[in-house]
C-alpha cells in the first residue's frame, strides 16, 4: 500500500491493512484501483462525510470491493462494498476470484453520502476484537493444510532411523550409593543451602543459626529416612512411645526444626517485586533448581525419549499451584519432563502460569512445551520423542521432522486437517483390533486403531504393518481375545512410560514433611528425583557391566542416607535416651549383623573405642567364640582390643 493512499484513509498503512484485511491475498491490480477510487473522489463537503466515509470501512469485520470490468473510469464510478467471508480468497485461483465479481442493482457515486454511523467506545472496542479475530482466522487459515491419501495395508514402513546416540562404558571401579547420589546432588548444591540458610536466618531472627555443610548433609539423610518411616507427625521420631533412633540420634528435634524452618536457596535481597520487569516466580528456588537441572542434562541419553507432565503435590498457597481432577494429586505443581523409557529424568520445566508471549509457531503452546524440552538434545541424532494428545500436532511433528527429530504421540481429532477418517462408529462395527491409516504428502502418518474406544496416533516413521497379536479381555465373552495391534501402537506402549516410571519411583518413598511453603516441596521432590535418578544409573552400569544382581531403591535410599548422616561426622550420644542400635538376642548372645557404609568406616574421623555394658560377639573376627567388651562410637559395633587381637585397627584400616 502507498503512503498517499494511507494517509488519505487516515491511518497508518499497518491499520490499513488490519481494516481491509480480506484484500491481502487479492490480484494487486484490483488493491491499487480499489483505492485509486477513493483517491480520486471528489472532497466531502464536510468533516461528517469524512466519518461518514470511515465508517465504512471500519464497520465491516472483512469487505470486498467488486469492480466491474470496463475501464477504469467507469470502475471508478462504479463500485460496490459487500461483507463476506475471507476464507474465500484463501486458495483461490485468479478466475474464481472474478467469478465472485458482482454487479450491483444501482451503482452509487462517490460523491453521494451514505447514512452515517456513529462510532462511540464500545463499537471502537468491539471493531479491535473483530480485528484481532480476523487476524487469528488469517492466520490459522493460512496454515498448511496437508494432501492425505489412505496408506494401503501391504505397506511397511521403512525402518527405524539409527540413532547416532551411544552410552560410554560404566566407571571402571564400581561406584557407591553416595557417588551416584553425589554426582546429581553436588557440593555446589549443599554449599549455596548452607549459605542462603544462614543469611536467612540472620533476616529473619537478627543472628545466624551458624549451620555448617555437615549439618545440611545429615538433615538430607534424616528427611530420606522420613520418606520410609512414615509416621503421621514427623515429630513422633523423637516421642517416647514412637521414637526411631537412625533419626532421633542424628540432632535433637529443636535443631531438626530451626533448620528446617531456616533452609533457603536464594538470597532474598535480589528478589524483584511482583510488577517489576524480570519477576520470577521461582525465584526462591531458582538457584536449586537451576543446578539440579544441570546434573540431571550430563546424564546420557537413550534414544528414546518421552514428554509428560509430573504433578508435585502441594496445597500450599501459591500461584503455581494448578488443579487437574484426572490425576492422583489433584493439586500441585505442574512439571513438564522429558525422560528415557528407562525412568531417568532428563529434563524438566517448572509450569510458572501463562506468560501472555505468543505460541513461536502454529504448534502450540504445547508444542513449545516440547521444542524447549528437546532443545537439550543433539539435532539430527534421529532422536525418538514421544508424546501424548496434548503436545501433538501436525505442525509440530513437521517441525521435529525438520530438526532431524523422529516423533509418535497419539494426537486429538480436531488437529487433524482434510483426513476423511472412517467414524468412530465404523470402526466399532468393524470390531476391536480394527484400524485406519492416512499418509500426507510430507511422510507424516496418521493411524486410528479401535481396542476399547478409537485412539489416533501421528508419526514420522512409524505406520501400520507389521501387524501383532495382543490379548484383551472381552466382557462379553467372558475370555482374553486376540486383537490385531498395529506398529505405531506398539512403539508408542513400549516407549511412552519414562515419567510415568521415575513418576511411580518417587512416590513409592516420597519424602513429605508438614510444611506450608511450596519451595520446600519442590526441593523436597527433586531431592527424591536425584535418589531414583542415581539408582537408575547405577543399574544402568550393573546391566552394561552384565551383572544381574543389583540393590533394590529401598537399600539404595537406606545406604544413601547412612552416608551422608556418618560420612566425616561425629555421632554424639545424647544423655536421657536409651540406645537401641546393638540389638542383642539372649539366648544365642550374638549381635544383629549391620551393614557399616564403606565412607564411614575409612574416612578416619571419630571413630572412638568405648566401653559396652556386657561382653558380646567381635563384629570382625572370623571365630565365632571371641567376645569384648569394646566397640566403636561410630560404627556402632563391638570389636576386639587385645595386645594380640586389635579388632578396632583391622576394622578401620582400608588395606
């Protein structure tokens, strides 16, 4: 549009084409005559004909100018203005668009005054909304909209690109519970919580609670132990009745609580004000989530990768708390993670509410969701991405496609364009195990397969053939059935459930204390995301190793938390609280056998020869018929200290 035709409309030549909006896919001839006649009108008389004029061209949502064929002059003078639909120039051809050219009964002038409209506040804001409406509609209708044609059943699709991801061997020297643990849950971590958690108090209480790193690292193991011994009050570990001395003799409970209460991560001097620009909801948890996230992205790979969403449940009174009523949880955190089939969390992005930015293409805000998750892997490895109905779309399969990515998800009917599928109602008829298949013109495949109800799936490399035999159980005969599977279907079950495996293993030992703030049950969560993601690990390299014997997560957990409560600390013996870590049986005077972590008993640190009450059996000797009064303060148990039999040295000694 040129400048003289803009400003002869009054507006902008960007508000031009927001006002005319149907004429941006017309011939460009018929745009320049169209405002050629405007131009070459004759002045209004005055300033209400001018309005008058206006109003013309803002009261429509979408107009057409309909010339008729003659000359110029003639179609100067003749011209009419008629609403209608813009979806009619939208692949349109130059022929169809005269075919639309309609003669008008009497042809007005331009100088003759149209009845004029007045344009008060609420049409100017109702005009707005029809413009943004009209660009909304542009622009879905300007999407590609792909040819399908029904892919027939003797086609198989071509094989499973390779990925170009490999694992490296495991660790030559076997590592421990506490190094996997460790390597997701770094020093810098406990560091920056033992920093923050100092500052705060000094905020808070006018003094500093004067934490150190080993009281941070034996609070993680007391609130591990807490994920397994559930009790209603955490409290109870320190009751008379209920008390569970692994927590109870570790601190007292007054201190257990100050630094529960102080624990922080974030300072709170640099925190932005709500209407400030650059305000973080997740300021306060920022920095944990930040490094725990980094951990979580060194660990490698599998080539197969599925996108969910996790739900941290909370209750606690926050912005990010979000409710869905088809979830366990119904309230809580919304998690968006991507994980391998094998359960390891990978990547995650914390749901923050809307953000008011615009999808970056015609996937989606969901597609987002999925291109930021996978932006994290190497492009053109022919990743597999998996996904459910609420990421996938045409758009963003192409896109993935494009990236060097390989998707499958199942994928809503109403994001699938121009496929005439066979009704629901059909295929039900047709009976379980029956299906349909469509391939678009870019080798995006679409399936409906009908087991209990009809389910569509989109991929970019997987389709129907070869077929399987899966057995479901009928309710009307009464008896397991075969039912034809397709192999998309297959590929999509036997990949899809990576977050909802790491999902089942935190909850199975959540750790879930009584607290009001929601950034301590995210630091909670990711705590217990890191004990389940370093297990995995672990029987990553027992399997690469060829070892079929691996710890379960609950000795894993166990062991994870004994370290960090011993490993380099003194164990004080509190006065007033009977012990109960030696537990004898009478009648065969011999000691429970306990598992003493190897970081515990090497590191040199506190171990101290103590007098017991009664001489039982030497943990260390190989004869069965040794017994002593000593044992070690730290380890817990009784070993010999003899001029010829010194136990405690052998004991303690790595050589």
């Amino acid at each position: 549009m040129s400048s003289s035709e803009s400003e002869f409309l009054g507006f902008s030549e960007d508000e031009c084409e927001c006002v005319v909006p149907s004429l941006e896919n017309t011939r460009n001839d018929e745009v320049s005559r169209y405002f050629r006649a405007f131009a070459d009108a004759p002045e209004p008389e005055s300033d209400s004909d001018t309005e008058n004029v206006l109003a013309i061209c803002i009261e429509g949502d979408e107009s057409e100018v309909d010339f008729l064929s003659g000359s110029e002059d003639e179609e100067r003078e003749n011209y009419s203005v008629k609403p209608i639909d813009p979806s009619r120039f939208y692949g349109r051809s130059d022929t169809e668009h005269q075919d639309e050219i309609i003669l008008p009964d009497s042809t007005p002038s331009v100088s003759s005054k149209p009845k004029a409209k007045k344009i008060n506040k609420s049409t100017a804001k109702k005009t707005k909304k029809s413009r943004m409406t009209t660009r909304a509609t542009a622009a879905k209708q300007k999407r590609h909209k792909p040819r399908w044609q029904p892919l027939a059943n003797d086609v198989q699709m071509r094989e499973v690109p390779q990925c170009g991801l490999t694992l490296s061997v495991p660790p030559a020297k076997t590592w421990t519970p506490y190094q996997y643990f460790r390597s997701l849950f770094d020093d810098e971590i406990i560091e920056n919580i033992t920093k923050q958690t100092n500052m705060y108090s000094v905020e808070k209480l006018g003094e500093s609670i004067e934490v150190s790193k080993n009281e941070i690292e034996q609070f993680l193991g007391m609130l591990l132990l807490m994920g397994i011994h559930k009790v209603p009050n955490y409290r109870m570990n320190w009751g008379t009745a209920t008390r569970y001395a692994p927590i109870a003799d570790v601190m007292t409970r007054n201190r257990f609580e100050q630094i529960k209460r102080m624990l922080h991560f974030a300072d709170n001097s640099r925190m932005k004000q709500r209407n400030e620009p650059g305000y973080d909801k997740l300021f306060k948890v920022r920095p944990f989530v930040t490094a725990i996230r980094q951990n979580f992205l060194r660990i490698e790979p599998l080539p197969e990768q599925s996108i969910d969403e996790i739900m941290i449940p909370s209750k606690a009174r926050s912005p990010l708390r979000q409710y869905n009523k088809n979830k366990p949880h119904r309230f809580g955190i919304n998690v968006k993670g991507r994980a391998g089939k094998d359960g390891i969390l990978h990547d995650f992005d914390i749901y923050t509410g809307k953000s008011g930015e615009q999808p970056s293409g015609d996937w989606g805000i969901s597609g987002d969701v999925v291109l930021k998750l996978v932006a994290t892997l190497p492009e053109h490895k022919q990743v597999r991405i998996f996904g459910d109905n609420w990421f996938s779309s045409y758009s963003l399969a192409m896109e993935l496609k494009n990236r060097g990515f390989q998707y499958t998800g199942t994928i809503r009917p109403g994001r699938i364009s121009n496929a005439n599928f066979i009704a629901d109602k059909e295929l039900m008829a047709k009976g379980r195990g029956s299906y349909d298949a469509y391939i678009s013109s870019d080798n995006i495949i679409i399936v409906t397969w009908f087991d209990n109800k009809a389910i569509h799936l989109i991929s970019t490399y997987n389709g129907v053939m070869p077929l399987d035999i899966v057995n479901r159980w009928s309710t009307a005969q009464k008896k397991f059935i075969s039912v034809d599977r397709p192999m998309i279907v297959r590929d999509y079950n036997q990949n899809m459930g990576g977050i909802d495996l790491n999902d089942f293993l935190v909850a199975l030992y959540r750790t879930s204390i009584g607290t009001k703030k929601y950034y301590m049950r995210i630091f909670m969560h990711f705590l217990d995301a890191a004990i389940v993601n370093g297990w995995l690990l672990y029987r990553r390299h027992t399997e690469q190793r060829g070892d079929t014997n691996h710890m379960s997560l609950l000795d894993f957990r166990i062991a994870v938390a004994d370290y960090l409560i011993l490993y380099g600390k003194a164990v004080v013996k509190r006065r007033g609280r009977p012990t109960t870590k030696i537990v004898r049986t009478r009648k065969k005077h011999r000691v429970t056998r306990k598992v003493v972590p190897a970081e515990a008993r090497f590191d040199n640190f506190a171990h101290w020869p103590v007098v017991l009450n009664q001489r039982v059996r030497c943990f260390h000797c190989d004869e069965r018929n040794h017994f002593t009064s000593f044992g070690c303060s730290k380890c817990d148990v009784p070993l010999c200290v003899l001029q010829d039999r010194n136990c405690f040295v052998q004991f303690h000694n790595a050589d």
